[in-house]
C-alpha cells in the first residue's frame, strides 16, 4: 500500500526542496558559475512555490543569471514574470526593480525606446516609495540607455567626437544630465563606488560631445576614486580615457604619460587585449610626437599580441600603421612589407577600405622604390613576414584614419542587484 502524507506536509517539503534549490542557485551565481546557478533556479521553479514573493525573487535571480550568460531572450522572459507576480501581490519596491532589469535587457537588445519607459517606471516608483537607493539606479540606468542610443546612432557615421549629427548631440546629453542627476543623489547618498561610475561616463559623454576639458576634469574624479577603492581596472580605465581626451586638445605629450601608465596597469592584470590597444595607442601618439622609432617599438609589440591572440584586423591595423611609421623614417622596403601584409589581411577579412588603401600605399612606394610592374621587391623576404594567425578579436579602439581618432569605451554599467540578496 503507497504510503499517504498530509497535504500540510508534503507542502512544507515543497516549499523547504525550492527555497533550498534557490539558495544554491543563489550561491552559484555570487561563485560566478550562472550557468549551473540557473539550472537550480529552473530546478526551483519546477518544484514550485505558493509563496509568490519567494517565486518573484527566484524568477528576478534567473532573469540576472541569464543576463550574465548573454542569453537575453531568458533574461527578457523571467523579469517580465518577474514583474507580473511583483504586479499581482501589491510589491511595488519589487515592481521597480522587475522594471530597472527589464530596462538593462532591453538596452542591450537595442530596443532603446522601451528600456526608457521600463527605467522611468523603476524611477517614478522609487521616488513614489521614498527609496533613494532606487532612485539613484533608475536615474543611472536610465542615462546608460541614452548613452547605449547615442554610440548606436554614431556607429554609422564617421564624424570624430564633438562632429556628430544632432540627433546623437541630443541623445548624449540627455545621458548626461541622467548621470548628473544620479551623481548628484549618490553624493547625498555618500556611495563612492557609485559616483566613480557616474563620473566615468560622464567623462565617456562629454568626450562624445567634444567637450575634452570637461571630459577630463570627470575622468580626473574617477581616477581618484579607483585609486581610493584599489580599483586596478577602473584606474586602467580612466588613465586610457585622460589619453583619449588629451589627444583632441594636441597635448600628444600627457597623452603618452597617461598611455604609458595604461600599458602597466594592463600588464599588472595581465590583460592583453588592454595591453595591445595601449600600445597601439603609444604607437599613434608617438607618431604624432614624430617619435617614430618609439612608435615602430610599440606598434611591433601590438602585433605580436594580435597574432598571439588571432585578432586579424587588429594585425591588420599594426601593419598599416608600422607602414606609415617606416615611410616617415625612410625606410621603404620595411614600409612596403607591411604594406602588403596590410592588404593581404585586408583581402582576407573584407576590408575594401583598408585593401583600397593598402594598394595605393604599396603602388607610392614601389615607384618610390623605383620598382616596375612585376619586379620582385626586397620586403617580400622581411623578416617579419613569417608569421601566421587567424580568427577575429573585438576590442575597444581608437578607430584612427586619417581624419583622427574616433570613439571611446562606456564605463561598465551595473545591473540592478538581486533581489534575494537584498
């Protein structure tokens, strides 16, 4: 005979079986590992729950969990579920956080548009429950979505900072005047860590605008407060955005000395990707300076990284700058090697700009070298032409052309915290 328990005790193990797979799912997550963190929260959800609040949680922490896995779709999915149960047991605190996340999701889906309405309900709900702390996340989140929109909207053109249509003039500055205002609560609220992020992306905005001296003065302000915190990354970041900034005010010297701090930090976090985009920038700021043995030195560094890992454009961006320095020096054979290296990486990714440049680089160079149609040439024996990689590394860099530099990183953005640990 099949052993019967009391509805009222097989509802108690229910309930201990879900909150028990939650908590694990919760430590997990805190541990880093989302993906088996989501697996205990799914588990948890198919156990189920009849306390909505503990399900409204567990679904906010899987929402997250996918978030950080890229899944956005999932993400998407459990803060809408999310928000429907805050919805349906009266949670109005827990309404605006299910709103903020919806907000984050949308913004990195690129449904702009809507992560605002999501972000100014999270805001208006805050204010309505006196929550300070929300209200600073709302105003925060919702100046990264208009900074998201702003480099979205600039991505298609090829103006440099300050030279952009207005449409992208105004989307920035609405991003920054949410980020003053999130500043301006968060120096009431006395969070450090938080009034190094808005002033990171206050710099990162007005750089945009072509505001540099502004740009530098908040760049300023987040470099110390990494520094307060030990924030090694932070401080990477804002010595990188300093250099940036200096770049466009023609003091080519200070951005070397911020570059060159950004190329120690780098290697202190033994981030390479950071390392090669340091570099990279050196070599442009060293030719600026006219330095261009200086510049051969670290554009010949950028290179072996990118080859070490299989970033072909960024070779490609090594090989035509090493061109141009060795033209600067004389050296046409060199130039001519990297010339061709250039537009045979370009061949191979499908840059038809960067091959059109490469073939009227090496067309100068071998009449320079007084070369005729057909004639071999001494670079194609360099020294350096023996080195092999594939595959593609996106990074953040300068995007340089001959008419400058464009572009620079957002500080990171936070998502809303989760709820259980809160």
């Amino acid at each position: 005979m099949q052993r019967c328990f009391p509805k009222a005790a097989l509802q108690g193990r229910m309930e201990a079986s879900c909150l028990e797979l939650a908590l694990e799912g919760e430590r997990l997550c805190k541990a880093g590992d989302f993906k088996a963190g989501a697996a205990f929260f799914e588990a948890a959800v198919q156990v189920g729950t009849e306390d909505l609040k503990t399900l409204s949680a567990i679904y906010s922490q899987l929402g997250n969990a996918y978030f950080y896995l890229k899944e956005y779709s999932k993400a998407l999915l459990y803060h809408k579920h999310d928000l429907t149960l805050a919805r349906t047991i009266g949670d109005r605190i827990g309404e605006a956080k299910a709103s903020g996340n919806l907000g984050n999701t949308l913004k990195i889906l690129g449904q702009f548009d809507e992560a605002v309405v999501c972000c100014q309900r999270h805001l208006d709900i805050s204010r309505e429950q006196g929550d300070k702390v929300g209200e600073a996340r709302a105003l925060y989140n919702i100046g990264n979505v208009y900074h998201a929109k702003g480099k979205h909207l600039s991505w298609n053109t090829a103006q440099d900072p300050g030279y952009l249509p207005q449409e992208v003039k105004d989307t920035l500055q609405k991003a920054s005047e949410y980020y003053e205002r999130n500043l301006s609560l968060v120096k009431e609220l006395g969070d450090r860590a938080a009034q190094g992020r808005a002033y990171g992306n206050l710099g990162n905005t007005q750089y945009l605008l072509g505001n540099f001296s502004e740009a530098i003065a908040f760049h300023k302000e987040r470099l110390a407060i990494a520094k307060e915190f030990g924030d090694k990354a932070a401080e990477r970041r804002a010595y990188s955005n300093l250099g940036n900034a200096h770049i466009f005010l023609g003091r080519f010297d200070i951005s070397a000395e911020y570059y060159k701090k950004t190329l120690q930090l780098s290697r202190q976090l033994k981030d390479q990707a950071v390392e090669a985009q340091a570099c990279y920038s050196l070599g442009n700021t060293c030719t600026l300076l006219q330095d261009y043995e200086k510049a051969i030195e670290y554009h010949l560094r950028h290179l072996v990284i990118a080859q070490e890992l299989g970033d072909r454009v960024g070779e490609g961006r090594a090989c035509w700058s090493l061109g141009n320095a060795y033209v600067s020096l004389g050296s046409h054979e060199q130039a001519l090697h990297f010339a061709r290296k250039h537009l045979e990486i370009s061949q191979e990714i499908g840059d038809r700009s960067g091959e059109l440049t490469a073939q009227v680089n090496m067309a100068q160079l071998r009449a320079a070298l007084g070369l005729g149609p057909g004639e071999e040439d001494v670079g194609a024996a360099h020294p350096y032409s023996g080195y092999e990689a594939q595959g593609e590394f996106l990074a953040f860099w300068w995007h340089w052309e001959v008419s400058g530099i464009t572009r620079c990183g957002q500080e990171i953005q936070m998502l809303e915290q989760n709820k259980a640990v809160e």
